[in-house]
C-alpha cells in the first residue's frame, strides 16, 4: 500500500471514535496494550508527559512541546484529533511523522489488526509511541484523547501528569456528574508521580486530592503561586503579565485568547515540576516556546485569525465551558456586530451551548462533513426552541461565503463549535494576503 491506500485503510477498516462517535470507544485499553507488547512497548522507551483535561490540553500540550524544543530536547508530541493532516497528531520538534513511517508500521501490524480489531485512536496510540521510541526522543508530551483511566494513551508512567480542567463533554461516556468526570481524568495519575492540576473547582478538587494521596502523587495547583495580573494584545501576540510568588514576570504568546491566561499558568506550573525532575529549562526557552508555539509545533484554531475587514477567527471551542471562553474573549475586541458560524456533532450539549449564543449575533447554522455531524437543519430547530434564529447552509464554507456578503469591514465572523468544522474551512480562500 502507498501512503493514501494505507490511510483510506485505517479510516475505513478500523472504528473512528472521530467519524462515528460512541460506537468507536472501546472502554478499556486491552488492545492498546496487545499492540504495544508486539511492538515490545515501545512506551517504556521514553520520558513521557501526560496531560488531560476537557478544554485546554491541547494548547498546553503544544506550549510545553515548544518550550521543551527550545530548551534543547528532542521533543515527541501526540495530539488528537487533526485538522487537515493525518500527520499532525504525531510530531518531533514539531516536524511531522513522514508518510513511509505511517506506511510501514501498519504494514508492519496488519496481521495484528486482523486479530484483535482495534480502534483508529488504538492504533494511532501505537504508532506514536513505537514511532518516539525509534527515534529515541528525549521527553514526548502525550494528549490523551477522551478521559484518561481508559484512554489509550495511558499506558505509559509519564515523568509527570497535567490535567487542565474539567467540563461538561462526553458525560454519555465518562459520567454525567463533574465528580465523575474528575475520576475518569484523574485517572491519568499514576504512583509517585507528580501532577499539575491547572483550575481549582469545587467539584473536582477532592477527586484530584483524593486519587493523588491513593498513590502518594504529589499534588500541585497551578494558581497556588502565580497569578494573572493584566494581559494585552498587539497585532498577532497575547501579552500576559504575571506574578509568580509576588514577582511579576511579562510573557509574551502567538497564541491569543483570554483562556490562554489559565493555560500559561498550567504550563508554568508544569516547567517548574519538571525542573525539579532533573530536566534544565531556562527562562530564555520557556519565553521562546511561549513566543512560538504556533511556529514550532503547528497548533491551529485557537482564536487564530485568518482576514481582517471584515475579520474571520477560527475557534475549536465545542462545548459549554469553551463557548463561554470565547464569549469572554469577544468583550476583550472591539468590532461592530457579530456573524457567528457554528455547527456541533451529535454527542455534544448542544442546548447548552446554544443557549450562551450572544442575541445580538447574526447566526450561520451549518455541519462537518462526517456522520457524527448533527444535521445543520437539526441544529438550527433546536436553537428555534430556544428563541435564536438563523439561516441554514449546507457546508462551512458557503457559510462563510454568505455571513462576508452580509458583513461591514469592522465587523467579526466567528467560525467555533467542532475541530472538524473548523478543519472544513478552507484557508486558501478565506485568508489574507501575507
């Protein structure tokens, strides 16, 4: 099989949690440990972060992945899901896995995908750890996917574990209380090993507290020393300024949003965790990974802003504590009136989201192309229950197309509400001229 051939395989043979939702989780990591053990565990050949967390773990994946680059590390770096390259999910110093290695892994355990069936994620899960060991990188930063306890990815005993925050997403699967979410995430922490967790919240604090003293974790809260004094944006840079036990600190970051502001704390917290685990991270890398994350690791859709007059802003937020986010974020900018693109995926609160939507906004209901897609003429009668109105498109980029016709040059177009919308959006089109 060539390169295409073999991804036509991987996403039709194998069960993609992504494309078809629920039915693609398998709820325990038997086969992501048969995978590994073929492949003589490939994940015991390297130092390895862990982070969880409903919103956030992205960025902060890539923050550290770039800070640790430019400190001097070989750095891995696995993410899900991608945007536009299958590739993207599995990085070192932000350079893509080439196309032969993805070829010549599953070459490699087709036998095995014929005896155990595993799912896509399982699979990519393998491939990234088998791939990070024979490259022998020095430290990877592993994203988990959906939860943690039975997450693929977490069979690895990383150096230390990072969980962001916790948020209403994916209760069909990982429980319909925050506490219970809290549990399934907090089972990334493993023995003795210390954990950052990035948000204090009533409801997962104990969870955290709790599984961390089970197994003698040292437990480290972000905002316990630092906190956000101001922040500031110019052009295409986030100014955040810092105070780390009363000392103030200015970082400068690529990536702009106001949610990046707990974000940057996590990620502080991290650095200072692996510092004491031996690793040496001066101030000059950590402000050159902060200053180009985007550039070092190819992180996307975090209110990236592609055109100006009128201004489009791409935003992966797909649930209620990420809608509200960048709610926060629209009364930081200046801009006349808002056109707002949205379209969600079945397993998602979609009420809940819909319900924050701004009143005053001009709303483009509309889908992925994928089956876990809820229907944008679903989506827009839903959003009539709760008295918001708008008009129905059949793909993003006719939305797009049809909120520039309508908008004045000083006012915003947002695109939010799936990963896999925004990665419909086609950016040759839509941005501007470098």
């Amino acid at each position: 099989m060539n390169y295409q051939e073999t991804l036509e395989f991987l996403y039709e043979r194998l069960p993609q949690f992504t494309r078809i939702g629920e039915a693609a989780y398998k709820k325990d990591i038997h086969n992501t440990v048969a995978l590994c053990e073929a492949l003589n565990n490939p994940q015991c050949g390297f130092k390895s972060i862990h982070i969880a967390g409903t919103n956030g773990k992205g960025s902060v994946s890539h923050m550290l992945a770039s800070i640790l680059q430019e400190a001097g590390y070989k750095t891995g770096l696995y993410t899900s899901p991608h945007l536009y390259d299958f590739r993207e999910r599995i990085r070192i110093d932000g350079k893509m896995i080439s196309k032969d290695e993805v070829v010549d892994f599953t070459n490699r355990i087709l036998p095995l995908i014929d005896q155990i069936n595993p799912s896509f994620f399982e699979v990519t899960v393998a491939l990234a750890f088998d791939y990070f060991a024979r490259q022998k990188v020095d430290i990877a930063v592993i994203e988990t996917g959906l939860g943690g306890r039975l997450d693929s990815t977490n069979i690895i005993t990383p150096v230390l574990s990072v969980i962001t925050n916790i948020g209403w997403d994916h209760m069909q699967l990982l429980g319909d209380s925050l506490e219970k979410i809290a549990f399934e995430k907090a089972g990334i922490i493993k023995e003795q090993v210390p954990v950052v967790i990035g948000k204090m919240q009533p409801e997962s604090w104990p969870v955290f507290v709790k599984k961390a003293a089970e197994v003698n974790a040292p437990l480290e809260l972000a905002s316990k020393k630092r906190s956000i004094a101001s922040y500031q944006w110019e052009k295409e840079n986030f100014f955040i300024h810092t105070h780390t036990d009363g000392y103030p600190t200015t970082f400068k970051l690529d990536l702009c949003g106001i949610y990046q502001c707990d974000n940057l704390l996590t990620v502080l917290s991290a650095v200072e965790q692996l510092n004491k685990a031996d690793f040496s991270i001066k101030e000059k890398a950590i402000h050159a990974g902060l200053g180009h994350t985007k550039k070092n690791t190819g992180l996307m859709g975090r209110w990236e802003q592609l055109s100006n007059h009128p201004a489009l802003v791409l935003d992966v937020a797909h649930n209620a504590e990420g809608m509200e986010q960048v709610l926060l974020q629209l009364q930081q900018i200046a801009f006349e009136k808002l056109h707002l693109i949205i379209g969600m995926v079945k397993d998602k609160d979609c009420e809940r989201v819909l319900a924050l939507l701004p009143k005053d906004a001009t709303i483009y209901f509309t889908q992925a192309n994928l089956p876990r897609a809820l229907p944008a003429t679903a989506l827009a009668s839903l959003a009539q229950q709760l008295g918001i109105n708008g008009s129905i498109h059949e793909n993003v980029n006719t939305a797009i197309e049809a909120a520039k016709q309508q908008a004045g040059a000083n006012e915003l177009l947002l695109v939010c509400g799936s990963i896999f919308l925004v990665a419909e959006v086609d950016r040759v089109r839509w941005s501007d001229p470098r």
